[in-house]
C-alpha cells in the first residue's frame, strides 16, 4: 500500500515538473497548449488504468475475505457440533454410571 503511494506521488510531481517544464520552453503557445493537452489526456489515461486495476485488486481482496469468513463459519460450526456431541456423551455416560 505505501509503495503504490510513492508511485503515485512519483507520478504526480513526474507531472508537474513536466508541466513547469513546458509552460517554460521556448516554444509557440499552440504548441505548448497542444503539448499541455497531450500530457494531460495521457494523466487521464493513466488514472483510468490504475482505477481499475485498484477495483480489480479489491474485488479480489473482497473474495478472499469471504472465503476466509465461509472457512472460519465452517470451524466454528465443527467446533460447536463436537462440543455438543462431547456434552451428549458426557451426560449419557453420566446418567448411565448413576
């Protein structure tokens, strides 16, 4: 989680000095504007990659919870039937022995 933080920050002031840099070159205004445009639509792209990417590595996260949960339920449910049949033989035994 903290090393996609670095990336992401890596890549926004990757961004900015990009930007600062153009607004500063020696070129036309249309040509830095078209510059301006290209780079921005490319961030757009960018962040439309890696939202994705970060619904798909959640979607997988959700998964294995539930699967984790549905285990743990199936455990839980074992250790309380082994609890119930050890009392049932305990009070038959019990009752058989008075």
């Amino acid at each position: 989680m903290e090393e996609d933080r670095r990336l992401s920050y890596f890549f926004l002031g990757l961004g900015i000095g990009v930007a600062v840099g153009i607004l500063f070159a020696p070129k036309s205004g249309e040509e830095t504007r078209e510059l301006i445009r290209g780079r921005a639509n490319e961030g757009k792209e960018y962040l439309k990659r890696r939202s994705e990417e970060l619904r798909e590595s959640a979607s997988e996260l959700v998964e294995r919870g539930k699967g984790a949960v549905h285990r743990q339920k199936e455990q839980v449910s074992a250790a309380v039937e082994a609890g119930k049949q050890a009392y049932r033989e305990a009070v038959s035994s019990a009752g058989g022995e008075a």
